[in-house]
C-alpha cells in the first residue's frame, strides 16, 4: 500500500513487513548470496510484495512472480513458472491454492530448493495469529517432547462432543513441524507447529465427531464418523457429510483392487502447538497448528509411511479434545503437557 508520496504506509510496513522478516530470516533463514524465488497470485499479492520487500534487504537475486489464480489445489502452476522454480534455492509460494502437492514443487525439491507453502494466506492472517509465533522457541519446544512418546503407542481421543476412539501408532511421532524450513529439499507449511502421527493401519476404532473445521471450512453441524478397524465405515452430519461422502465416492471409483477399499483409511493424528494460533478460523492450514486443538486426515497415508496410496487426504479439526498416551494425558482444555 503506498501514500501519497508514493512510499509505503506505516501499517504495511510495521505489521506486514514484521512477519514478512520472520519468514526470511527466521523460518528460511536466507542468505545473501541465495536466489529468492515468491511466487504469489492476485488473492494474495499484498502478502507476496511484503515478503519479496523483506527479502530485498537480505539478497539482491530475489524474483516476485505473479501467477493467475489456480482455481483448484494441486494445479500445476503455468510452464514458465515451473522452470523457474528449479533454477531457484529458496522458493516461496503465498497463493490462494495450495501448490505442495504438484509436480512443480517435487521437482523444484529434487533440485535441492527449500520451500514454504502458505495456501489461502491473507493479509489478517499474516499480521495475526500462528503466522507470528516465535519460532526458533516452537522448533525447541516441539524437538523436545521426543522423550514424551517414547515406547509408548497406545492412543485415546475423546471430546465432549462425542469423540472416543483408539488406535496404535503405526510410527514415531513427527516432530518436524516447526517453520524452520533451513536444508536443501525441505518443505514446509506455514503457519506451523503441530505434532502428528501415523495410526497403525487396521487398530483404530471407535466414534471420531469432528467439530471445528473441515479443510478450511468452519463447521455449522458437527460431522459424525464412525471408525472399525481404521477405516470409516459411517460418516453423519447434514449437507456437508453427504458432499464429503460424494468426493471419497468419486476417489474411489477412480482406484483399482484392493486400493479402493483404503480410500477412508483414517490416515494421521495429530494436535496444535502453535501459541499464537489460538482459536480456530477457518484456514486449512491455520486450523492444524491451534494450540491444544487435535485434528484427524483421511484417505491416503503414504506420506508419513503408510500403504494407502489413495490420491486423496482431506483433514478435519476437533475443539477441545483430551488426549491420552498409555493413560497419560498430554493434551486437555486446550493446554499441553510434556511431563
């Protein structure tokens, strides 16, 4: 936003420009000599010219891309942008679909780029909330609570709106998101911070009522699922239960064998650390990261080690949910505990 003299306004400069340095210098931790590559979109330009502003103090090989608008998450970006994502170290991409999941991305990762990915950021969520954590104190806290699900597999999850379920974990814990995002072929969301795990396939049953959010979307009527032997075998709750419904049909319509009976694989479990994030609000990514909240995905796994290559993982948010490690809770009324 610029004055009438033309320079930029004191708000965009101290609000925007201030997590726009976070992200740089913290999070990436660019170094002058890198190549800085932001790809943004008109949705979310404002975000995208704070951070190519912050960048051009640290390098002078720093390149802002505008792209037209995707329309879709996953799309694959236009071909001139696609290979100058692989000519760059540091790519990073505020646009109002998620690119993470394209081939553009993968290839830019297999050239040794380090990326972040902020889907659906707007210019309140980047002055507020998760996106303003400290987060070299985030990186600390999370890496040390290896210790607190050591040879412990065991999980319970209940809410007051009716969650209770169980399952054993299938893996270790992940630890990593954090926004630090410093070695070549890194990738990482922001805002960032939470915990998450893959369910060992066929051990979780139970009721899970997702209460909060939806991929982004906030919830009018709780969604109601429930899970025998890691797979949903009933899903209940309104207009928007029968539209989630209608997507897993389509997916699975699209697998062969014995893939399209994983489709509803309950596919990750995880929970928030993120302090500033404190209340959900509708972004996709935003929500994951709540602290205190918990969150399920569903549908395909193989990204955290699982056998459900599905093509399809959607994730919804629980408020409020008590969480249990062999009979130790670590997550309740919105705290976490790591003794």
């Amino acid at each position: 936003m610029a004055t009438n003299d033309g320079s930029r306004s004191p708000e965009n400069t101290e609000a925007m420009l201030s997590t726009a340095r976070s992200v740089i210098r913290t999070c990436l931790q660019v170094r002058r000599e890198e190549d800085v590559l932001v790809i943004t979109d008109p949705d979310t330009a404002e975000v995208g010219q704070a951070l190519y502003e912050e960048a051009s103090r640290v390098t002078d090989r720093i390149l802002l891309v505008m792209m037209p608008p995707t329309q879709k998450t996953g799309k694959e970006p236009p071909l001139p942008v696609s290979d100058i994502m692989r000519k760059n170290r540091v790519i990073i991409i505020a646009t109002k679909d998620s690119m993470t999941h394209t081939r553009a991305r993968a290839a830019a990762t297999r050239e040794g780029a380090r990326i972040v990915s902020m889907p659906g950021i707007g210019r309140e969520s980047f002055e507020t909330g998760g996106m303003t954590a400290d987060y070299n104190a985030l990186q600390r806290e999370i890496s040390g609570m290896g210790t607190v699900f050591r040879r412990k597999r065991r999980v319970r999850v209940r809410s007051e709106s009716g969650t209770d379920v169980e399952f054993l974990t299938g893996e270790r814990w992940i630890l990593e998101d954090n926004g630090i995002c410093n070695r070549p072929g890194q990738v990482a969301n922001l805002p960032a911070g939470k915990v998450f795990v893959l369910p060992k396939e066929g051990s979780m049953n139970g009721t899970i009522v997702i209460d909060g959010s939806w991929e982004g979307r906030m919830l009018e009527e709780p969604l109601k699922m429930l899970v025998e032997e890691g797979l949903v075998v009933d899903i209940s709750g309104g207009d928007i239960a029968d539209e989630i419904a209608s997507v897993f049909d389509v997916a699975r319509s699209g697998l062969r064998g014995s893939r399209r009976d994983k489709v509803w694989t309950v596919a990750e479990f995880g929970f928030g650390m993120n302090p500033k994030a404190t209340e959900l609000v509708g972004n996709k990514v935003e929500d994951l990261v709540v602290r205190g909240s918990s969150y399920f995905g569903f549908g395909d796994n193989s990204h955290i080690g699982g056998s459900a290559r599905v093509g399809i993982h959607l994730r919804g948010s629980l408020i409020g949910p008590e969480v249990e490690l062999e009979g130790s809770v670590i997550v309740s009324n919105g705290k976490i505990s790591t003794r």
